[in-house]
C-alpha cells in the first residue's frame, strides 16, 4: 500500500515551516530508528484493536429489526449498547526479572489494580454479606495495597507522572528522571533507593507479591514512543483500504488520549496512555458480577504427575493468596 522510497521519505526526513515557507530536513539515525519502532507498536496495536472489533461484531447477536447495521456494513453506534455481554480478561502474570524496566512496571502496576479489584470484590464484599446475614467466620484479613498503586500513579508524586513530566520537558534523561524519583519519593511507603540503587539508577518498588528492583535506563524514550506525523499521513495516503483503516485507529486512538479543550495541550505518553486504559477496564469490571479462576502452574517441566509444592506456594503468594 505504501511504496519504498515514501516510507524512507516519511522516517527519513521532516518538515518544518517558518515564514510561510515549507523546509526538510534530514532526521538523525537514532531518531529515524525509534520513529520505525514508534511506527510498528502503533501498526501492531491498530491491527489488535481492528480484530477485536471484528470479532466482536462477528459474535453480537443481533436484535430482530433493529438497526445496528449501517448501509456501508458499519455497525452503527446505537446498536446492541445496553445488550449484556460475557467478557474474558486474561490477567497479565507478576513479573520481576534479573532486569525490569518500563514494561515491568506497567505489568506490574496492572497486577496491583487487578489485585485490590479481587481482594474488594472476593473478600471483602463477601465478608460484609456474612456479616449483614449473621453468618458465624473467622475473619480473613487482606493486605490494602492502594498505597502502592498511588506510588505508581497518583497525581503530584507517583513514578509514571513523574516520568510524563520528564518527557515534557526539554532535555531530560534518564538521570534527571531517577534523580527526580530520589528527590520526591525517598521516604514514601512502598518506594526504595538504597545507596547500590541510587549508584546504578535503580530504584525498588514493594508490590503486594514482593519487592521488585527496576532499571531506569530507557524509560524515558520507551515512555515517548512518538509517532512521527510524516508516519502517520504515510499510512492515511496508502493505496490498500485496510492500512488506511488502520492509520484511521492509530489517528482515533491519539485524539482520545489528547487532553480537552481548555487545557494545555500535552503530548501523550505510553504511561498515560497505559493508565487511562487500566481506569476504564477497572470501571468496565465494576459493572459486572465477576467469576475469578487462578491457574498455578504444577512443575517447571511442564509434565504430568509432578506436583512441584514450593513453585506452587511462590505462584500462590505472587497472586496475593498466601
């Protein structure tokens, strides 16, 4: 859909306009390699979003007479919005690796906003029914982990806020953004920086399965992850329907996550982005009556027969159970 020397032309190079004049200009190696990775997450999560939404239409089971399909086989915005539906969520897995980065972090703050979900709803909510019927048990106490998640994202200090501010500002790097964690968030509940950490840019963060030690080389740029606009109009001017489909969710997708009018305009962060993602899937789960099947994994072998008791304590305690 796009030929060779226009993808070359829209990574390659840049425009800018001064004085009622259009100039290009050459855009340096490193940058023109992270603008193709930009360029291929958006493409890839375009293309996620676009089989969602097809096979969600596939399986909506339509109403006698309604009008949920438009004349271009569109389905129209009003069609089957109040229907019920059953949604399966597959929950990321907790990770902590010899080296954590930026995605570890998202996973991981995932994890903690999906935990207290289950801890709320699974013990909690029971626990206030036994109480209102008069039914005898023994309490079950459950760790509060909403001190850890206002770590992670809460406005005025929390890491991937503090991280969005570094990313707007001119001329920040790694360094400025771990000496910025150290300045606002030594001594708050959940965050570590040791001396060794502090040496190596590294800072630890005590989920509710543990402390997990992160490497801030790279969050900047991974929280960046800006898509050229020469990109983006490549992909709107294909030639093929179906990457002009996608280039038109990569364009929604960015609109949406553009603040309202009235506001100063921000540049949207994966961060940011990840975040209000994880609030609007917390509020869709609030509306439903949720069923929660944990999956433990026996043995490392993968093998029948084989019941393996401290990998299962370890998955046990890392889903919060023990």
């Amino acid at each position: 859909g796009v030929t060779k020397e226009n993808l070359n032309q829209a990574l390659c190079y840049f425009k800018i306009e001064a004085r009622g004049q259009s100039y290009t200009r050459a855009v340096q190696k490193d940058k023109a390699e992270k603008g193709l990775e930009a360029l291929m997450k958006a493409t890839y999560s375009a293309i996620f979003d676009y089989i969602v939404k097809r096979v969600n239409a596939s399986i909506t089971v339509k109403k006698k007479g309604s009008k949920s399909e438009t004349g271009s086989g569109r389905r129209s915005k009003g069609g089957n919005s109040g229907s019920a539906f059953i949604g399966v969520l597959d929950i990321f897995g907790f990770e902590s690796f010899k080296v954590n980065s930026f995605e570890q972090l998202c996973i991981n703050y995932c994890n903690e906003a999906l935990q207290q979900q289950f801890n709320l709803f699974v013990l909690k909510n029971e626990q206030d029914e036994y109480e209102q019927e008069g039914i005898k048990w023994s309490f079950i106490s459950f760790p509060d982990n909403q001190d850890a998640l206002d770590l992670i994202w809460k406005k005025g200090y929390g890491i991937l806020n503090i991280l969005d501010d570094q990313c707007r500002a001119p001329g920040t790097t790694d360094k400025t953004f771990a000496n910025d964690l150290y300045q606002k968030l030594t001594g708050k509940p959940r965050f570590e920086a040791n001396f060794r950490q502090v040496g190596a840019r590294q800072f630890g963060v005590f989920h509710y399965a543990g402390l997990v030690e992160y490497e801030t080389d790279g969050f900047v740029e991974k929280n960046r992850d800006e898509l050229p606009k020469e990109a983006s109009d490549l992909l709107l001017s294909s030639s093929s329907a179906f990457v002009k489909e996608l280039a038109s969710i990569i364009k929604s997708t960015s609109a949406q996550d553009k603040p309202s009018s009235g506001r100063a305009k921000k540049n949207a962060t994966v961060g940011g982005h990840f975040a209000k993602q994880l609030q609007e899937l917390r509020a869709k789960i609030d509306l439903t009556s949720p069923h929660y099947v944990r999956c433990l994994k026996p043995n490392a072998q993968l093998v029948p027969d084989n019941f393996d008791p401290q990998m299962i304590v370890e998955q046990l305690r890392c889903a919060g159970v023990v």
